[in-house]
C-alpha cells in the first residue's frame, strides 16, 4: 500500500531565525503609541497657554481724559511688573468707547446709541497678565494698584474664570502625569518582552556560539548592532505615522494648529 503524501508542506525554521517584521512592529506600535500621548500633552500645555493668554483685566478710564494722559496711562501700565513677558508691545491694548460700541453693535444686532442717546461706554485697556499672577490673591492686588492709577475709573477680570482655570489645570495635570506613567511602564515592559521573545528564538545559535568558545561581547555584538537598527526603524515607522495622525487631524478639526508647537 503506498504511502500517501502529506498535502502541507511543514516550513522548518534555520537555525538562528530571527521574527524581524514582528519585532519592528512591535516597537513601532510602542512607539506610536507614547508618541500620541506625547502630542496630547503637547497640546494640553498649548491649550492652557492660550487660555491664560487671553485672561485679560479692563481698565476702564474716566471720561474727558486727553491724549497725554492716556499716553501716561499707558506708560505706567506698561512698567508694572505684572505685565506679560512674552510679548509686552501686545500685552497692553487700547480700545476707544467708539470702537467698543461698533463691536457690541456688530456681535448683538442693537444699536443702543440710537435711544440712550449717546455712548454710555468708556475708554479701556485691554491687560494680559502674566501667568505667574494669576492666582486670587494677586489678581486682587493688581486690581487694587490699577485703581490707584490717576485717571483710571474701574478695573474688572472675571474672576469665576481664573478660579476654574486653575483648577482644571491641576485635575488635568495630575491626570496626565498619572497616565504617562503608567503607560511608560506598559511601554518599556512591551519591548522589553518583545526583545526577549525574539533572543529566546535564538537561544539555539546562542549556545551553540558558546560551546565553540566565543566570548561574550562577540556573542552580544551583532545582537546589540541588529536592535539598534530595529528600533532606528521602528523609530521612523512611528514618526511616519504621526505626521499622517497630525496631518488628518488639522483636516478635520479646526483651528487645532492654533495649539501646535
């Protein structure tokens, strides 16, 4: 009776086979995956940024003030130690009564001139105070040394915002640091295994390399030199994939490159 033979080919493995495509994917996934979360805190301290940009007090100025007081006005403002530094030119911005009026015209549909019979608004600067003073107590003593200011009528800021701001961004803040944590730990742990799966498939050549009497750094060399090579792809793999994650993103959500870096 004559044999029949079998219908699959059984492939064997060489000696020191080594899953190179599985081992690069794997860190690249790794990879991608810190780099996600990198770009999520990237983009939460660009959002807080801009949000305490525009946390701006109104200093409201007493009618029939000339040119040369708000001139001085100004100069005083602009030396206060509470002044944004990044941009001081910008920090300080002057909005006529006359401008304020067409703007609440323009966002509101009413003209409120037409039966008041006149321009109930003041003058104003617009201040954006640097981040440092944004807690309550400071927020309050500037507002109490702007008012000193001669020729200033009312300093206001919301004051509800700044409060929220400051706590949001601490929830957040530790909520972040406690994920990136543990998802570094996955991360490290993940590769970590990856590479001692693929060494295990080696283990045949590794001791076969020391029975002829090779020394160990000859034995780790190549090991060392082909994990350099695998994470240098896996490296651009990953890159690659972010740029495209960032590049679908600004497509389809907008003013997100306002909070790029």
């Amino acid at each position: 009776m004559i044999a029949e033979k079998p219908k699959f080919k059984v492939r064997k493995k060489k000696l020191g086979s080594y899953p190179y495509i599985s081992v690069v994917l794997s860190i690249a996934l790794a990879l991608f995956v810190i780099g996600v979360f990198g770009l999520l805190l990237i983009y939460s301290k660009e959002l807080e940024r801009v949000v305490r940009e525009n946390v701006k007090i109104q200093v409201y100025l007493k009618n029939h003030i000339n040119e040369a007081q708000h001139l001085q006005i100004q100069k005083n403002l602009s030396s206060r130690y509470f002044i944004s530094k990044k941009n001081p030119q910008a920090a300080i911005q002057f909005v006529s009564k006359e401008d304020a009026a067409k703007q609440f015209i323009k966002d509101t549909g009413e003209d409120f001139q037409k039966f008041l019979g006149e321009n109930p608004l003041r003058d104003a600067f617009l201040i954006t105070v640097d981040p440092a003073y944004h807690d309550k107590a400071s927020m309050n003593k500037i507002k109490g040394e702007v008012e000193k200011i001669s020729g200033v009528f009312q300093v206001y800021y919301v004051e509800n915002v700044i409060d929220s701001i400051n706590k949001n961004v601490t929830k957040i803040g530790l909520v972040l640091a406690g994920i990136a944590s543990l998802l570094l730990l996955t991360v490290v742990l993940l590769i970590n295994n990856t590479l001692r799966l693929a060494l295990f498939s080696q283990r045949f050549l590794i001791r076969s390399m020391q029975l002829v009497g090779a020394k160990r750094w000859f034995i780790q060399q190549p090991f060392l030199l082909r994990a350099s090579l695998h994470g240098l792809i896996a490296g651009m793999i990953a890159s690659g994939l972010l740029v495209l994650l960032i590049s679908f993103a600004n497509k389809r959500i907008e003013d997100l490159n306002l909070i790029q870096n």
